[in-house]
C-alpha cells in the first residue's frame, strides 16, 4: 500500500531529512488542513532546519486543536529559550511535566534553566554551537545510523576474518597521530574488485578502473594522517561519486569522522572559486576562503545572515569585470562586529549546493579593520 505525503516526510524526519520532508510537506496544507500531525511534523523539521519563523507559525496551528502535547509544547518551548525568553519556556516545561512526568527533554531544559536561566549569554552560545537542539522535540532513533553501524559491524568482521584467514602483509603503517586507520585499509579482494560494473541503480560522474579506485582511496586515507582535510574530502567525493564498489564508499564515508572545521590560519589546499565551480560535486564539504565584497546582505529574525559574495571584487580591481563569480552565503548567525559592506571581505566556509547552486555555508569571517586591504 502507497504511504501518504504525511508519512513519508515522518519517515525523513526520522532519518534527518529535514529539507526533503519539507518539500514533500509544502502546498499540502489544504489537504491536512485541522491535522495535528501534519502540523507538527512541518514545524519540527522547520525547527531543526532553523526556519523558526515557519516553525512557530505551525506549532501554534497545532496548539489549536490540542494542547497537551509533547512534542508541540517542546518545539514552543525550545522556541522561547532561543529568544531568552525564559519564563515563558519555563511554563511551557512545566505544563509538559504536569502530564508527562517522565519526559526527560523537559527535565534536562528545567535544570538547564535553573542553573542558566538568567544568563542570556550562554543560551546564546547554545543556540550558536547547535547545543539548543538537545531540547528539541526527539527524533528517536535514525534508522540510516542503525542500518550503517550494522552495516559497519559486518564489513569490519569481514575484515578482521580476511585479515586472520589470509594475513596480508602490511604495506603501509596507518598508525599515525591523529588515527588508527588499520581498518579501513582494503583488503586484496577489495582491491581487486574495486569497480562496480553493475551501475543501472547509481548515478555516476567518474568511471575509474580498480587501479585508480585504490589509489585514489589511498590518498584520502594518507591525507586524513596529514591533516590535509580538504585533499581528503575531494577523493572521498571522487569515490562517493564514482563506479566504486559499496564496500569502498562505505569505508570512504567512514573517514569523513576524522575531518575538522579549520580556521583561516590552519585551512590546507584552499580550491579557487573557478575549480569549484567547474565541479561542485567534487569540492563538497570541503572549506575554502575566498576575498572580494559583499552585496544583498540579509539578517533574519532567528539571528541567521546572509550575503552574496562577489569573489574577487577587491580594492585597487573596482572594475565589475573582475568578478569571478556570485556566490551565496548562509551563516546560522550574523557574524560579529558586523560586516562592512564597502570594505573587502574574506569568508571561511564550506562548500554545498541549494537546489543544485553552488553556495557557501558561513564559518568565519575576516575583515581589515583599518584601510582597504587584506593581509
């Protein structure tokens, strides 16, 4: 039997796929108009998306219709605690312990109030770190995680039992100081079968040979002990978008654990903005910090900005003609001091597509803060 839209977006709001519940829910309104459910799944994936403006809107469209519930009163009050409004959260935690007295997120946000409630600060900060989501309405467990530890578990006993049965004889010491990758180092038969040759249900960008899968597979394993994340993060995206085998992407993910979010000073292979253009698929994730100026900029009412950069857009080039390229940028909060529109600008963030665009979701930020130049 079909699933309904309403059922299929709770099953991607379980799994985290808040957007793609989102895309399915919108325009359904008149189809669950009085629906409870459908009201607070569209504000819960809102919520964790940070569209606090929408998620608030359908919270109290649920509250119509019934208020004692969970996971509607949660979403209000996590709502509340973002802004500092602590009194008002306060209440609505209260109210969720009256009928439901075991609700552990209720309990965890009343000791957290009791202990911060008057210092703006530090919800501030939580609110900035993500640490907020800890009160919001639970997801339960994500399927995707359990069918990937299961999944994890099975192909590292088949590689301990390859590694008793056959003892292949180490090439390289993957101990180093920042991992122990012994695990994730592939096996002969690996190796061997590296190519995937049935590719009718996988979409595919690069069609590489067994020899070239290993070697590039290699690489990331080596530039994750270098410390070179972004190296490492443009061959697992070489993988993950390749004709490799299962058990190779799979490994390929796993490593992405080990990358970190740099900061200017410790940002390594910094890609153009010509080469990521060229192949965004290839530079996603990776960090990058481009220079130019700042136009259309945005501040929204949950503390989010955003601006398009004009890369490249630099004093001493005034000429339009100089611009590389206009690229989007998201911050989940507006950085501080404020950007200065007519002073150059240079952007630490980590590359990803909106409807299949290439933008930059905002990690920092760096500005002279006398003169025109950049250092």
């Amino acid at each position: 039997m079909a699933r309904s839209s309403l059922e299929i977006a709770q099953i991607l709001l379980k799994r985290r796929k808040f957007s793609q519940a989102i895309t399915i829910l919108e325009g359904c309104d008149e189809i669950y108009e009085g629906d409870i459910e459908y009201y607070v799944t569209f504000a819960t994936c809102c919520l964790y998306v940070g569209d606090i403006g929408t998620a608030r809107n359908y919270f109290q469209k649920a509250r119509s219709i019934r208020m004692n519930d969970s996971r509607l009163l949660l979403g209000q009050a996590a709502i509340f605690l973002r802004y500092c409004e602590t009194d008002r959260a306060l209440e609505y935690y209260l109210d969720i312990r009256s009928f439901d007295p075991t609700n552990e997120v209720a309990k965890k946000a009343l000791d957290f109030i009791k202990k911060y409630g008057g210092d703006d600060t530090t919800i501030r900060n939580w609110v900035d770190s993500g640490k907020i989501m800890e009160f919001y309405p639970p997801l339960g467990v994500n399927p995707d995680l359990i069918r990937n530890i299961f999944l994890g578990t099975l192909l590292l006993a088949l590689i301990a039992f390859a590694f008793v049965k056959f003892h292949p004889q180490k090439k390289h010491d993957w101990v180093g100081p920042r991992a122990n990758l012994t695990a994730f180092e592939l096996s002969s038969d690996e190796k061997k079968n590296a190519a995937n040759d049935d590719l009718s249900a996988t979409v595919v960008h690069y069609i590489l040979d067994s020899k070239a899968i290993s070697k590039s597979y290699e690489n990331a394993m080596q530039y994750v002990e270098d410390r070179r994340d972004n190296a490492a993060q443009v061959e697992i995206n070489r993988l993950l978008n390749s004709n490799a085998s299962l058990s190779i992407k799979q490994k390929a993910s796993l490593l992405m654990r080990y990358l970190e979010v740099p900061t200017f000073d410790s940002l390594t292979d910094n890609y153009d903005y010509a080469q990521v253009a060229k192949e965004p698929e290839l530079y996603l994730d990776c960090h990058v910090a481009w220079s130019g100026r700042v136009s259309n900029t945005e501040a929204f009412a949950n503390g989010a900005w955003y601006c398009e950069l004009l890369v490249g857009y630099l004093v001493g080039n005034e000429n339009r003609d100089s611009v590389q390229g206009v690229v989007p940028v998201y911050f989940a909060q507006e950085p501080h001091p404020p950007v200065d529109p007519t002073k150059p600008i240079r952007i630490l963030g980590q590359v990803s597509l909106k409807d299949g665009k290439l933008c930059l979701l905002g990690k920092a930020v760096y500005q002279p803060l006398h003169g025109n130049e950049l250092k």
